[in-house]
C-alpha cells in the first residue's frame, strides 16, 4: 500500500459519524478495515488531534463524540 493510499484510508476514517448495524451497535467505518494494523497507531493519533480541534471550534467546547454521546444518553437518537 502506498503511502498516498494509507493517507487516504486514515483520512476516510477520522470522522466521529459512525454507522450502526441492524441491531444499533456502533459499526467502524469501510475504509478502518482496509488499514494495515501497523497504520491503527497512526489513525488513532489523528482522532485525537481531530477531537481537540472540534472541542477548541465548539462554542460548548464539545467534540462531535461528545455530543454524539450526550444526544444518546439523553434519548435522542442521533446516527
């Protein structure tokens, strides 16, 4: 796999929107099963600065997981 390409993989799966299956569970994006496991690290890594930098843009202060967390334990069903 090129780096261009693992690049593009870490990119697709930085995003806290995550799909859930059937059943409501939490389902990793497409392109997470398509990274090496050496590449994990680095994905990882990247969320973490992408949570900080939606946390420091939020006028709440909030990451999109937070909030995403918050909605579902107040009852509403966010996707």
């Amino acid at each position: 796999m090129s780096d261009r390409d693992r690049d593009a993989l870490i990119e697709a799966a930085l995003t806290a929107y995550r799909d859930r299956d059937r059943d409501g569970r939490l389902v990793p994006p497409p392109a997470w099963w398509d990274l090496p496991p050496d590449a994990l690290d680095d994905l990882f890594e990247a969320q973490l600065l992408a949570r900080d930098v939606e946390r420091r843009t939020d006028p709440d202060g909030m990451s999109g997981t937070a909030r995403a967390v918050l909605g579902r334990i107040g009852g509403e069903m966010t996707r």
